[in-house]
C-alpha cells in the first residue's frame, strides 16, 4: 500500500462521513416539519373543541419551584412540562429559576418539537408526539366534542 493508497482510502472515508452528516440533518429537518405540523393541528383542534386553555407554569431544573410565565395554552403531559401554547408552539416549560424569575415570571421560548417525545432519556420512556397528543385530547373534560380531524401525516 503506497501513500496514494491511503489518501483515497481518507479521501473515501470523508466523503462518506459528510454524506452520513447531511443524509441525518435531511432526516431531522423532515421530522421537525412533521412534528411542528402536529403540534399546529394540535392546537386547532383543541381550540375546535373548546378545550380550555390556561395560564402555564415553568418548573426549575431540579423541580422545586414554579414560576409564572405569559403563556397560555395547554399542558401535553402529565408532568406538566411539556405545552403547547394558543399560536400552535411546542414549550419545554422547564428553566433555571432564581430569584428573578420568582419575582418577575419567565419567558420560556418555543422549542422544536420532537417526533418521538423523551427519546434518549435516562428513564427509557419515550412515546410518539402524536400520540402523547391524541391522549390529551382524549383527556378532554366531559361535554367537549371529542370527534376530530385526522391529524397531519
């Protein structure tokens, strides 16, 4: 094997590692146009049926407090740490906290949402966006219409 040889052999390698690389950034931008359009139909449907939208509330990273912020919309999860607020965007309600924040409120901003909601956490549960979703609308307090469109995708 002569010098020649190994360039093409490196050359090779980073050709396939940068396809790799934008192959995977291809596949997160599809699924962060999926996921951020079941969030938005989301939101309509439960504005349709009549789903009451309330204040929200961050928790701190260790969960020991709670703090008020601007937004309304509704919780996704029982945890209460995951809305999507009345314009159809996807919050992590979870923030440092402090002082400030007690007295003041926080501004969580929108994050992208994710298809597969708690996929590599520590604890092993994870679940589909649409369906953690679609539970909650399931969820809705009695006298709400429950018959929906299909949700995109």
């Amino acid at each position: 094997m002569d010098a020649r040889d190994g360039l093409d052999w490196r050359e090779q390698r980073r050709r396939a590692v940068a396809a790799h690389a934008a192959a995977d950034e291809r596949r997160r931008a599809t699924e962060a146009v999926q996921a951020a359009e079941l969030v938005a139909w989301f939101a309509d449907e439960a504005r349709r049926r009549g789903l009451p939208t309330e204040r929200l509330t961050a928790r701190s990273y260790d969960g020991r407090g709670r703090y008020r912020t601007r937004l309304r919309g509704w919780y996704v999860d029982r945890a209460r740490t995951r809305a999507v607020d009345v314009d159809g965007r996807f919050h992590l309600l979870t923030v440092p906290g402090g002082l400030r924040a007690l007295l003041f409120g926080t501004d969580p901003q929108p994050s992208p949402p994710p298809l597969i909601v708690g996929a590599g956490g520590r604890d092993g549960e994870s679940i589909p966006l649409r369906a953690l979703l679609n539970r909650r609308l399931g969820d809705a307090a009695p006298g709400t219409t429950t018959r929906s469109a299909a949700p995109p995708g």
